[in-house]
C-alpha cells in the first residue's frame, strides 16, 4: 500500500520567510560593501603635462624657422660686407624700412605715392585678371573634362598656349587695348586661366564612372549631374588651380608693372631703380614675398577646409 505525503504550503512558509530574509541581508551587505568601495575609491586626477614634450614641440616648430632666418641675415650681411655695401646690409635696411612703413599711405602726387598704394594697386589688378580667369576657365575645365570631343579639341591648343612667357602676351594687351591698366590685367588673365582649365579637366575625367552610370540610370540632366555630381568631386582640383593661379598672378603683376608704369609694386621696384635706391628695392623684394605667401597661405587654408580624405576601414 503506496502512502502519498501532502504537504500544505503553511508548512513550507518558514523556510520560505528564512530564505528570504538571509537573501535581503545578502544584498544588504553586498550594496554596503559596494558603498564602501566607492567611497574608497579615489577620484579621478588630471594626468600631468608632459612638459618635456611641450617644450620639444614648441622648439621644434620655432627654432628651424629661426635658422632659417637667421642663416639669410647672415649671408645677406656677408654679401653687404664683401661688395664694399654697395648692397645694404640688414641693419641700414630695416632702418630705411622702419621710415617707409611709418607712413605707407602718403601721396605727393601720381608717380610718388606710398609703398601701401603701390600694393594696393598691384592687388586689385591681380584681382580683376584673375577673377575674369575664374569666370572663363573653371566652366571651361568643366566642359573639357565632361566631353571627350572637346577634350581632344583643345588640349593641342592649351599645350601649345601654356608654355608662352606671360609678358610676350603684354605687347598684344598694349595693342590690343590701348592702355597700360588693361594691357597688365590682359596679361594676369592669360597667365591664370591655364591652371584653372588643367586643373578642372583632371578633376572632371576622375569622377569614379560609377557615379556617372548612377546618374545615367536616373536621366540626370547635365546641369543635375555638373552640381550634384561633379562640383562636389571636382572642388579639391579646382581649388588646386585657383592656388597656384594666384601664385603666378602675383609673380607676373611684378613684371608687368616694371615695363607698364603707373602705380604697382612692380612700377615701385624699377622707379627706386632708376633713383639708385637699393634700400627700397630690398624693401620691395620683401614686400612682395610676405603678400605672395599671406596669398598662398589663405588658399592653402581654404583648399585643406574643402578637402575630405577618405575613411579607410
């Protein structure tokens, strides 16, 4: 005979109650514990300066400049010492250019004017030919790049163009416009305008074709696909080629303005000639090469803020 044993759920609740009860005061004793440790635990410090690093750095980014400065001064100074200063040295140069720059926007006239409205001059001319450059040739390179025909037609005529010395164009501008204004700015156009197409072009004809097949499959118009499409790709070349346009705008101007006259640094640099002033033509070489690399500078600025490199997983 097979007994069976109930039993009732009254009988089971003390266990119950004590299981409980020593599982709260586990946790009780876990949560205090971990309390404690976070309490012990000390805060966060700010992990200290490397400041032998720091100071590596800042020499580093300073000094080699400084050399190479000073290593200038120096064989400028050697030279000025070995012609029998027929050469100002850099000490009567800084002196000359601290009595120019103390008052570089007077005028005395039209041909005697201060070394600020000279570069003034030369900069809005620089800007007028190189901003028709702009307008002409970044639409061109665009058209070149996209169509193969045109492509074909006038690369024979660009590398036969884009070799030319810019000052053999001068005499065609004087010719041509009567004027010596519109002859240099004639001649800052035709210099400039070469980079831009080139640069353009190259950046049209290496748009990956996928992105073209895409644009196919859609029924894109051109005009969809040249802003969509190929502006965004494009933009690095093209910045590329208004940088170094700029570049040789501002070293042809120079040239130009020596054979043209007028008001210009150029025109300044062969005027202090004439007058046996080699302090100021000193001056002026230093002029131009500090606005040349404040140019170069913003470009450079502006084109690494529209470049995007890839991601590479």
């Amino acid at each position: 005979m097979v007994s069976a044993v109930f039993h009732s759920p009254l009988d089971s609740a003390p266990a119950d109650a004590a299981s409980a009860t020593a599982i709260k005061a586990e946790a009780a004793g876990a949560h205090s514990a971990t309390a404690a440790g976070q309490k012990a635990m000390p805060a966060p410090t700010r992990p200290p300066r490397d400041w032998a690093a720091l100071s590596r750095s800042f020499w580093m980014a300073v000094l080699p400049p400084a050399c190479g400065l000073g290593l200038l001064l120096g064989l400028w100074a050697i030279v000025s010492a070995t012609t029998g200063q027929s050469i100002p040295g850099p000490a009567e140069t800084w002196q000359q250019a601290v009595t120019i720059f103390s008052d570089p926007f007077y005028r005395n006239g039209p041909n005697d004017q201060g070394v600020g409205w000279n570069v003034l001059a030369s900069l809005e001319r620089v800007a007028i030919g190189f901003g028709l450059a702009a307008v002409v040739g970044i639409p061109a390179g665009f058209v070149i790049g996209r169509f193969t025909f045109l492509s074909r037609m006038f690369n024979p005529l660009i590398s036969l163009l884009r070799p030319v010395s810019p000052l053999a164009w001068l005499p065609i501008g004087l010719l041509v416009f009567k004027g010596a204004n519109p002859a240099a700015i004639w001649t800052i156009f035709i210099c400039s305008i070469w980079p831009m197409i080139i640069n353009t072009a190259v950046g049209v004809q290496r748009v990956p074709q996928d992105y073209m097949n895409v644009a196919r499959v859609l029924n894109l118009s051109e005009w969809k696909i040249a802003t969509t499409i190929l502006f965004p790709s494009v933009l690095p070349y093209m910045l590329t080629g208004v940088r170094l346009a700029v570049g040789t705008a501002w070293l042809v101007i120079v040239a130009a303005e020596m054979l043209t006259g007028g008001v210009g640094i150029g025109f300044w640099v062969w005027d202090e000639w004439n007058n046996l002033n080699v302090k100021n033509i000193l001056i002026a070489i230093f002029v131009i090469g500090i606005v040349g690399l404040l140019l170069e500078y913003a470009l450079v600025k502006l084109a690494t803020a529209f470049t995007f490199e890839e991601v590479k997983n």
